[in-house]
C-alpha cells in the first residue's frame, strides 16, 4: 500500500470487508466512498486494484457513475488490458443496468482501440440509442483499417437514421474515398452544411485530393479562404513535397513563415522531403538548424538523414545517426542504403551486420539496400545468399525491387544466361525496367542477339520507349552494323522520338546553372572551354587519352574525341573548380548515367587539382577524391 494516499488505504480497507462478509449479495444503500474506491484507483492508473473495486462492488450489486466508468475503461485501455475491458463492459450490462449512450460510446472506442472491431460492431448494433459520436468512432475505426467501403455504407446509413454529421465524421469518411466521383460528392455535402471551413475538414480534403493527384484541388481548397491554422498550411506543403514537387512545396513554406506561422515537426519534415526531391543539400542544412529544437524526433531526425544521404553528403549522414538516441528500422535501413548508393558497399553490409546484432528486424526495404550493396560492389554470391534467404530469416518475400537488384547484379558480371533464368523465376510479370536491364547488360558485354530480343521486350509494353531505341542503336553502332542504326533512327524519326540530351548541372552562390552539350548560352563558356582545353592537355602529358568506346555514333577520328570533350559533366566539373575554392566540394547531378570516360577524366581532375567532387546521376553517386571514385570503377 505504499505510496497511496491516507483516503485511498481507508477505502480500500473498506472494500475489502465489504468482499469478506456474507451479507455482499443483497443490494443496499451504501456510502458514496463504495465507489469513489473505484474511481481513485482509476484515475491513479492503478488497475488491479481498480479491479477489485468492481468485483467487490459487483457483489454488492452497487453501481458507480457514468464517469467513473468511463474512467476505469481509460485505465484498461493505458494498460493494454483487453480482458479486463470486457470485464468491465460485462459488469455494466449485468443485473438490469441500463448504461447512458455517453458511456457505450466510450466502450465502442476501447473496442476500436484495441483494434477489436468484430466486437465494436455487435456493440454499436445492440446500442438503444445512436448519437453522432458513435457512428463516427465506427467510421473512423473502419477508414483506419483501410475497410472504405464499411466506412462509406456506414456515413449512408448514419444520413439515413437522420444523424447529422460533424466535422469529425466528415474528416474521417474523407480519408476512405477511392474515387474521385465520391470525393467531389462529399466535399458538396460538406459546403451545404457550411463544415468547408473547419481545420480538420479541409486538412482532410486537402490529404485526399493530393492522394488522388489532384493537387490543383488540393490547391484551390486550400486557397478557398485565409486560414489560421497551420494544420492547414501543414497539409498542402505536404501534398506538394510527397508528389515530388518540391518547389511548390518550398515556396508555400516561405509564404507560410511571411504569414507568421512557426514550423513545427510536420512542416520541417516536409520541408527537408522537399529539399531531398530537389537535391538541395544547403538549403537542407538551413533547415538543420530549426530541426535542433525537437532534437529527439525520430520521424524529423529519419527525414534530416534521408535528406543528407540523398544528396550525397555522407559525413553529415553518419553524424546523424551516430548521434540518434532512437533509432528504427527506417533510421538503419536509410542509412544502409545512404552508404549503398553512395558507393560504401562494404560499409553498408557491415552496417547490416550490426542491425542483426543491435537494430530492429530488418524488413523490405533494408533487405533492398543490401542487395544495391551487393550489386554495386560485385558481390555476386552475397547477393544470392542474401535474396535466397529473405524469406527464411526475415519473412520477406522478393518483390519486383528485389529481382531489380539480382538482375542488375547478374548483368554487372556478366551472366546474362543467369539473368534470362531468373527473369523467368519471377513471381511477378517483368515489365520495362527488368527488360531494360538485361538490355543495358547486353550493350556493356556485346551480346547482341539477347539485346534485340530484350528490346523488343521493352516495345511490346511502350512502342514510345526512346531509351529501348537509343540502347539498340548503340550497340548496331557499336558492332558496326550501320544499316541497322540507320532504321533504328528511321523508325524514331517517323515516330517523333528525339534521345534526351545529356544535361548536368551545379548549384553555385544559390543559382542553378545547367550544362548541355552543344549549348553555349552560358555567359562563362567561352572560359570554360579554354580552361577544360587546358586541363585536358595538362591530362594528356598524365597519359589521358578519351576514350572512344563511349562515342557509339558513326563519327571519325577527331569528331568522336571532341564529341567527347564536351560532354555536360565535363563542362559542369570545370565551371566548378572556376567558382568554388579548393577545399569546398564541387557538387554536379547529372539527368543520364555518367560515361566511362567522363568518369576516368572527373577521377584524373579530382587527383590534379586535388578537389573532391561528387556527381549524382539517376542511379547512384560518385565521390571522387585522390584519383579514385567510391564506386571502385564498377556502376
């Protein structure tokens, strides 16, 4: 009894004697302290007690207050404790009791809460009396569970009895629409009831017409009137962050903080998802800095490492997650794939490694950042050791993602026998990036009848895919069948397919300038040039000779080096060493996979000028520092 108040001992004493004699079973008038027992226990969260309380006062037939009960069935809930929660729903419908809609109601939330909802529904039927608060915690229970139809029939059949709704039942059902015909009847019916203006409801409205891709919707009822709340401003910079446009998503957080609204933990996570899509690493560090007062929240502190892996920044990455207190399973599995795609393969695994050990079960996505690791490292066996084994350690069964890795992992070594097999194994149909892998694959080895047969693959899903033409044109080119690149480009032209440029670009005091080759509308270009003439000079006296391989189109001699020279990366490399000082690293994203001989020359220039540059390209990142690039010269 330690610990308890003076009143609760007493009361308690009380209960107790009250349990030991003979007379328990016949109801009478007792003190207002029989029950108050109950509810001291209660409220202090002290539930076997609390338990006792009400079989002692069961025996008495003596029955507390509504809210005393809502209390107890409080303390079940904080505790866990389903069975004891039945127990208490028992004793309230026991001897004749007849409990108030108040108290059901709050019943029908512990049985939602325990995600009971088998047994929240023979409740809700058995209900006498149905207020708009038990209908919207069954909504709301059936929305949560992903069940949109239940949860839809249920808003009919609540308007049916003549049950208005609130704001809440509405910003429940909302989330359940699948369709954007219901979602345009709802949001009708709640501008006929005058609820368009309610934070909650318009977040919600906001949430689903972005779920959607109506993000001009989302819009356009965010702009409906000035909000004052930031909920509101929380959900449309969200929309625009998690569909990638970040941008959007960026400008509506300036106008918010013009507005005078803080930013809180939902914001900034937004806002560094935003900084990641766009690659914007210093903009990102920015945002560090308010990150700092809610330093322990692991979903901020998940986006913040996100964000620095992303945009190549390793070191701030591993101080991150070194200094994370909490750390979940998308804390390792970011991380693991940070290293990964950074080129650290061997660091990602041992990173793996200490997972097993110290981490969380590994789940979907970590198992994908180690086969990437595998991939990009070579690892042949790992990688078929780990993806053999998913399912029996972890429970994970190989998805599309999975295969991805094996294929590009088979490809990289030269196994194109292996990836047609496993291609064949799938569980599931291969679809355009599975066949442009095997036909990448084909063009690194020359294996051209396997490619013919991998693009034809690819255009039987997308007769548009310039990429399946671009790839098969190089390698006629490459085996020098020019009659062949010659309809491969007929057949382009007659469709109005034109090869993406390669373009790169770096961001320099807050300005993005782009590089595309051929373009000489920069104001620099001209010393551009002449230093990249330069440097290449300086290379050739090193034993730098460019390397043609890399040139697939039928041009001779000197045309094919100076199509080389000018490559977007090149031009991106040396603008950089131009603007920035020595010891600040040149950063340069890149729309196309980096060329073999733009990656020996950004290894050279790294060793010359003794710079450290990193180059983004859709798959992955290069560090490249004292001659040598992360990736070991194998992407």
């Amino acid at each position: 009894m330690k610990g308890v108040s003076k009143h609760l001992r007493t009361a308690y004493s009380l209960c107790c004697s009250y349990r030991r004699s003979s007379s328990l079973a016949a109801p009478r008038s007792v003190p207002a302290e029989t029950w108050s027992l109950l509810n001291d226990f209660a409220n202090q969260r002290d539930l076997p007690r609390a338990m006792h309380a009400l079989d002692a006062m069961e025996r008495r037939g003596v029955f507390a207050d509504a809210i005393t009960y809502s209390e107890l069935i409080k303390c079940c809930l904080a505790h866990g404790a389903v069975r004891e929660g039945k127990r208490v729903h028992q004793h309230i419908f026991s001897n004749g009791y007849q409990p108030k809609t108040f108290l059901i109601n709050t019943l029908l939330n512990m049985y939602v809460k325990f995600n009971l909802l088998e047994e929240a529904q023979i409740l809700f039927d058995k209900m006498p009396e149905r207020n708009v608060i038990s209908w919207t915690t069954m909504i709301s229970a059936y929305s949560s569970a992903k069940l949109n139809d239940r949860a839809m029939k249920f808003l009919i059949l609540m308007l049916r009895e003549g049950v208005m709704p609130n704001m809440f039942t509405f910003s429940s059902v909302l989330r359940a629409c699948e369709m954007l015909s219901d979602l345009k009847q709802l949001h009708s019916s709640i501008m006929k009831v005058g609820l368009e203006s309610d934070v909650f409801v318009r977040s919600a409205l906001i949430d689903v017409y972005s779920k959607l891709g109506e993000l001009l919707e989302a819009l356009n009822v965010f702009r409906e009137m000035v909000t004052g709340d930031s909920v509101v401003w929380n959900s449309i910079i969200a929309a625009f962050a998690q569909h990638s446009d970040g941008d959007e998503a960026l400008n509506l957080y300036k106008s918010m903080r013009r507005t005078g609204f803080p930013a809180d933990q939902s914001t900034l996570t937004s806002v560094l998802r935003a900084c990641t899509s766009l690659s914007l690493l210093e903009l990102g560090r920015q945002v560090h800095v308010h990150v700092l007062k809610f330093d322990q929240d692991l979903i901020l502190n998940n986006a913040l490492l996100d964000m620095y892996c992303k945009c190549g920044s390793l070191e701030d990455a591993k101080f991150i997650f070194n200094r994370m207190a909490d750390k979940d399973v998308i804390s390792w599995s970011t991380m693991i794939a940070g290293l990964a795609q950074n080129g650290f393969s061997m660091e990602a695994l041992n990173l793996f490694d200490s997972m097993k050990v110290l981490g969380p079960k590994p789940n979907y996505i970590t198992i994908l950042g180690v086969l990437f690791a595998c991939s990009h490292a070579g690892l042949v066996n790992e990688g078929w050791c780990y993806f053999r084994s998913m399912k029996k350690l972890y429970g994970i069964d190989p998805g599309r993602e999975h295969y991805g890795c094996m294929l590009d992992l088979l490809g990289r070594s030269g196994k194109l026998d292996d990836m047609v097999k496993l291609i064949h194994e799938m569980n599931c149909e291969p679809d355009i990036v599975t066949w442009r892998t095997l036909l990448d694959s084909c063009r690194a080895h020359q294996n051209l009848d396997l490619a013919t047969y991998a693009a034809k693959e690819i255009l039987k899903l997308d007769p548009q895919d310039i990429g399946a033409y671009v790839l098969l044109s190089n390698i006629y080119a490459n085996s020098k069948r020019w009659n062949d690149v010659a309809e491969v480009r007929r057949t382009m032209k007659v469709r109005g397919l034109r090869k993406e440029p390669g373009c790169s670009w770096i961001e320099v005091n807050k300005q993005i300038h782009a590089f595309i080759l051929g373009d000489k509308s920069h104001p620099q270009m001209d010393e551009i040039n002449r230093q990249l003439n330069h440097y290449i000079c300086k290379l050739a006296d090193a034993g730098y000779v460019p390397d043609t391989n890399f040139v697939l189109q039928d041009l001779e001699g000197e045309q094919r080096e100076d199509s080389l020279r000018y490559h977007s990366e090149k031009l991106a490399i040396v603008f950089g060493i131009i603007s920035f000082p020595r010891e600040k690293t040149i950063r340069i994203w890149k729309n196309l996979r980096i060329c073999g001989d733009c990656h020996i020359f950004a290894k050279l220039i790294a060793k010359l000028e003794q710079r450290h540059i990193v180059i983004r390209d859709p798959i992955r990142y290069h560090h490249f520092r004292d001659g040598v690039c992360s990736c070991g010269d194998y992407w």
